[in-house]
C-alpha cells in the first residue's frame, strides 16, 4: 500500500493507466538510426557508473583529466574531480577548429519577421567580443550576472561570453516582473545586469528597460547595466541613458578583440545559476556545475534527442529555463548541432506559423511542450497540414505530462506527416536533461513518460523509503546522484539537502509517478505546493504573497486547476480587508499587481473574494478545500477545520 497523499486528479489518471492505452508501436527506420543501444548503456550505467560516466565524458576537451569520476558523501556529489574545462571550448572553439567552422550554429527567427544565422565562427567572434568586454568591465571568474532578455542571438551570446571567462550567469525570464527580478539580482550578489530595452509578445513590443530601472534603482552592487538596444519603431520614443552605470550593448564592444582566452574552471565550478519556485516564498538558486552538466546535456543531446549532424534542431523553449540552458545551447552546440530558435508565440500570428518554419528550415528534430500540442490541436489539423513535415521524424515533450490525446493528435498530424514518433521524457530544473525517456526503439505508450535513462536509478516509494508496488501512486525518488544535477542551492546549501533528507539516502523529486511492470513511469504531477502552468513551475506562496502585498488583500490562497491548454491554471481566493468596495475593478487590480509583481505566467486566470478561508484548528489553510469547492467535488475529511 502506498502512504503517499494522491490528489483525485492523480488517482483519476492511475486508474485510466491501469485500464491501459494503446501502444503506438515503434517506427523501425527511426529504431535503425538509434544513437545508442539502450539495454548495453543501462546495464553498464548500472554495473560500473565511473566508468559509463568517464567514458561519457571523454567526448568532451578537457585542460586537465580527472582523477575521479565521481565522489558522493551523504547528501554532497562531485563529479570528474581535479578536471578543467572551459564550457565554450567544448561548444564553440573545437568546432571552430574543424570543418564545422563554417556549418550554421544558429538560425534565428525573430516574432517581428527578423532572421539571422551565425556559422560557428561567427559565434566564435560574437562571443569573445562580449567576453572581453565584460572582462574590461571588472567581470572576473566566479562573479554573477543576470541577464534579462529574451530568446535573441544577444541573450545567447551573453551566457556564453560569461561562461568563456568563468563568470556564472543568471537567466531571468524576460516575462517576470520588478520584484521577482529585484529578489534574484539581491540573492546571486550580480555585480552586471544585461538587459533588452523590450520583447515582443504578440505583436507588442514590451518594454523590459523600466523593470531593470525599477528593479536596480538603489542596488548599491549593481556596478553596471547593459542595455541591448534592439531599435526603436517608428512613433516609438528611442531608449535613453539616465545613469552612469548604464552602456549600449554594441557600443562598449567597439574595438574589443575577437580572441578571450578561455578561463580553465574546475569541473566543479559553477557554471549558471537558475531560480526556479519553491514552496516557500524564496525561489531557490538552482546550480549547475560546469563538468558534470555538460558531459549529462553533451551525452544526452545524441542519445535521448537523436541530434545528427546535418540536421535543423528546433527547441520552441525560452533560454528563461533549463530547457533553453539545456537543448538550445548548451548540449546541441556541445556536440556541434545546427541550432533554430524563434522569439514568440507558437500560435502568432497564426496557428500556421511553426509549420510554415518547420517546411521553410526543413526541421528533422524538434522539443517542445504539452502546452503547445494541446494549443495546436485545439486549432484543428488544418494547419499543419497545409505544409510539408516529412522531415520532422522527432518531437519531444516535457514540462507537464503529456495527455494521451494530445499524444496521439500529434504523432497523426505533426511528426512526418504520421511517420515519424513523438516520444514524451521527464526531467526538472534541479536535474538538467531528461532522466525518464521514450528513445526509438521503445514502443510508446501515451501517458507514459517512458523508462529511466542509462545512469538513472529511480523507485516509486512510501514516505519511508519503502518501495510502492507496481501500478500504484508514490513518491519518485533517484537512488544515486546524476552528474547534470545541482550542485546546491545559492546562499542556501540547506535547501539543497533538504532534497535528500526528505527520504533519508533518496534525492525526492517532488513528483507523484507510478511504474508499471516493464519499467513504463508516468510523473502525475506535484506533491507539494508548486503549479505547473504551460510548463513553468510557479509556487502557490509566491503568488499568495504578491496578493497580499496589494494594499486592499487581508487573506490570500492560491490553488491550480485543470486546464485543457495549460496543464494547470492558478485560482485566487482572497479575504479583502474591511471596508474595500469588491466590484470588477478590484479583481482586475488585482491580477494587474500580480502582472506587474511577478510577471504575466503567475497572474491568476480566476480571483474569488470570499469572506473568509478554510483553516485548521492551528491556522493553516487548508488548499484541498477550496480545490474541490471550485472543481465541485468532495473535499474528503474536514474534521480538523476550526470551523
């Protein structure tokens, strides 16, 4: 018997598992072409992992060899111990130097009908301009810098200019707003900001400059803020400079030299960090170190994503998050990829635009999200199928689960005009590439993210560690450290062991899964207080506590509900203090302040006002109850209510 608290939600979808789907059975030419063969991966990944990993990580250029692969005490994992690297020597400079130097590294697609390519050479010169002008600014090894800006050839430049002089950068989603960038720059101690003056967002252009103004008005350790100016449109007010502290992003490169010697780090040198919620109010510092990531995104770029070498790889991500770290930069350049990337809405300016790309680049592979299959299928197959998709042969989904329906829609419609495979996987910010996977020479079974990858040891356990048998809901828990997992959590190493004190000797994902007995997961969702909405992971008290900060709000709880697009959509419950007029315009305040505050993915789609919320005896608000009042089901106990 499981121990482990099942949402009805969860217990709905285990029981439709049980009832079985239909396999869609593998695609032999795909199978054919597999990068790796599983069975001999896992079994040596399971018998000797030093040397699985080691021989991973001879893919990679190396200043110094290790002197072991990995060490792992407690809670506490290195990997590729006494090992100097450089990140870019291993995405950029060995490509430079071969015949890849002038294959197309980057292809990209701008929302406003903009498009540029740099050939690996060019990014070689782009980046080591940046670099060394980061460098004059006083940047040096170990130092952070955010940078806020959207899907842009600049916003990939700059991660890689930090990552050639050993600085540690930090993307922040160009959608969050004020506060969530102010708490991030306070928490990494960034001494730069980078930033783009706006985004588009549906045909908008959104200004992003006035939040940085906002967010580093009186931040003392921000010496310098560097402002990509993308042009001003006509009627548009150009940009100006009001600070001493602020230069353009072009015209502090003038003269700056197209070599940066590489800053040789340690394997286990920081190499980014990235915030992402936690069920408290602090988002968490996720860390990633420099070795073990690249050998896990490097290794996982070919086996799980099929990469090859004269293929047009398309991520629709955003580099805001681990998949953009991950599968647009890091892991396809490692392995010398031809990378497409595009700004804006799958969907803008109409449903066909990512079809009328996939035919015009001719895309072989390409991830995406659940979000975004469900978006396209709720505009019919029409269009999709108005264009040649025949070299599409993969897509991959992650960042919630990926319905069944939605699955097989998108394998009739989307992948090679139905001759090609979607494959679903897992993974998490914490842990940097999928550890649950379909490859192709699996059968599919929808519902099913599929089984653990080679170096991954998972169970499915009770609260105590003991294991759930097969086909029921528990905790899904990794049984030794994966060298693409964090590291710590900045400023807060206690944070990162709670990870592993949960279920002492288990790192605890925070998911509810359920195996079946060929070693099929499916991950169901949350076990704690964090939504996932289109694959963004919000925490219920950061969106709490930017209702409560607006002036009229005495109570606030936040719940996620079903959403057929979405995966979950946030609903607000809120107790107004004494005396607040509780019209519309008062809910329209308030998802304003939560825009403003926290940015447009955590703005509540539905706010109740209620004169009270539901509360144990000892004060805590008790979620499930208002959950189920809104999705009119039984709220199950409420014996512990105070009233």
């Amino acid at each position: 018997m499981s121990d482990v608290e099942i949402s009805i939600t969860q217990q709905k979808t285990i029981e439709a598992l049980q009832k079985g789907e239909a396999p869609i059975p593998m695609r032999g030419w795909l199978a054919k072409q597999a990068a790796i063969n599983y069975e001999v991966e896992r079994s040596l990944a399971e018998d000797d992992p030093a040397a699985f990993w080691g021989d991973k990580a001879r893919a990679l250029d190396w200043a110094e060899p290790w002197t072991k692969v990995f060490e792992f005490n407690a809670t506490d994992h290195a990997w590729f111990v006494g090992g100097k690297l450089n990140a870019t020597v291993n995405c950029i400079d060995r490509h430079v130097h071969s015949d890849r130097r002038n294959k197309a590294a980057l292809l990209w697609v701008g929302e406003d009908g903009d498009e540029r390519s740099y050939t690996y050479n060019r990014l070689y010169r782009e980046m080591n301009r940046f670099a060394n002008t980061l460098k004059r600014l006083g940047v040096k090894k170990g130092d952070r810098v955010i940078l806020y800006m959207p899907l842009t050839p600049e916003g990939i430049i700059s991660m890689l200019a930090c990552a050639r002089i050993g600085a540690i950068h930090s993307v922040v989603y160009a959608g969050m707003g004020q506060a969530a960038l102010r708490t991030r720059i306070e928490d990494a101690g960034a001494k730069v900001v980078v930033c783009s003056d706006f985004t588009y967002r549906r045909g908008k252009a959104i200004p992003l400059k006035p939040i940085v103004d906002e967010a580093v008005r009186d931040l003392a350790s921000v010496d310098h803020v560097i402002v990509h100016r993308r042009g001003s449109r006509p009627g548009d007010a150009p940009v100006t400079f009001a600070s001493e502290r602020e230069k353009d992003f072009y015209d502090i490169q003038q003269g700056r030299e197209i070599h940066c010697e590489p800053e040789m780090v340690d394997a286990e040198h920081p190499l980014f960090i990235l915030y992402t919620s936690g069920t408290t109010g602090k988002p968490k510092g996720v860390v990633h170190a420099t070795g073990g990531y690249l050998v896990g995104v490097n290794y996982l770029s070919k086996a799980f994503y099929q990469i090859q070498e004269r293929d047009i790889y398309w991520s629709t991500s955003d580099i805001g998050w681990i998949v953009g770290h991950s599968f647009i930069v890091y892991g396809p350049l490692s392995i010398g990829a031809t990378v497409l990337c595009r700004e804006g809405a799958p969907d803008y300016p109409s449903p066909e635009v990512t079809w009328e790309i996939c035919e015009r680049f001719g895309v072989n592979v390409m991830f995406t999200a659940p979000t975004a299959v469900r978006m396209w299928m709720s505009h019919g197959a029409e269009a999709p199928g108005k264009f040649d998709l025949s070299k599409l042969r993969l897509m991959a989904c992650a960042g919630e689960p990926l319905n069944p329906e939605a699955h097989r829609w998108a394998q009739q419609h989307l992948v090679g005009q139905g001759n090609g495979q979607v494959v679903d996987n897992w993974w998490q910010t914490e842990i940097a590439g999928p550890v649950i996977g379909t490859l192709p020479t699996f059968e599919v079974r929808p519902g099913k993210a599929g089984k653990a990858m080679p170096g991954a040891r998972l169970a499915v356990v009770n609260h105590d560690g003991s294991p759930v048998p097969d086909g029921q809901g528990g905790l899904l828990v990794i049984k030794f450290p994966l060298p693409y997992m964090l590291r710590t959590v900045w400023n807060d190493h206690k944070r990162y062991e709670d990870y592993w004190k949960e279920i002492p000797g288990y790192y605890t994902v925070g998911d509810v899964a359920v195996k079946d007995a060929d070693g099929y997961f499916a991950v169901l969702g949350r076990s704690d207080d964090v939504l996932n909405v289109a694959g963004h992971r919000i925490g219920t008290s950061d969106v709490e506590g930017s209702l409560i900060r607006h002036p009229a709000v005495a109570e606030s709880a936040v719940v996620g509900l079903p959403d057929p697009i979405k995966g979950e959509r946030i609903m607000a419950f809120v107790v107004v203090k004494a005396g607040i007029s509780t019209g519309p315009g008062l809910i329209a305040s308030l998802k304003d302040h939560v825009r403003e505050d926290l940015g447009g993915i955590a703005m509540p789609s539905e706010i109740e006002i209620r004169p009270s919320l539901p509360k144990t005896r000892s004060g805590k608000i008790v979620r499930r109850a208002l959950k189920a009042q809104a999705l009119g089901q039984d709220p199950g106990d409420l014996s512990t209510l105070a009233d």
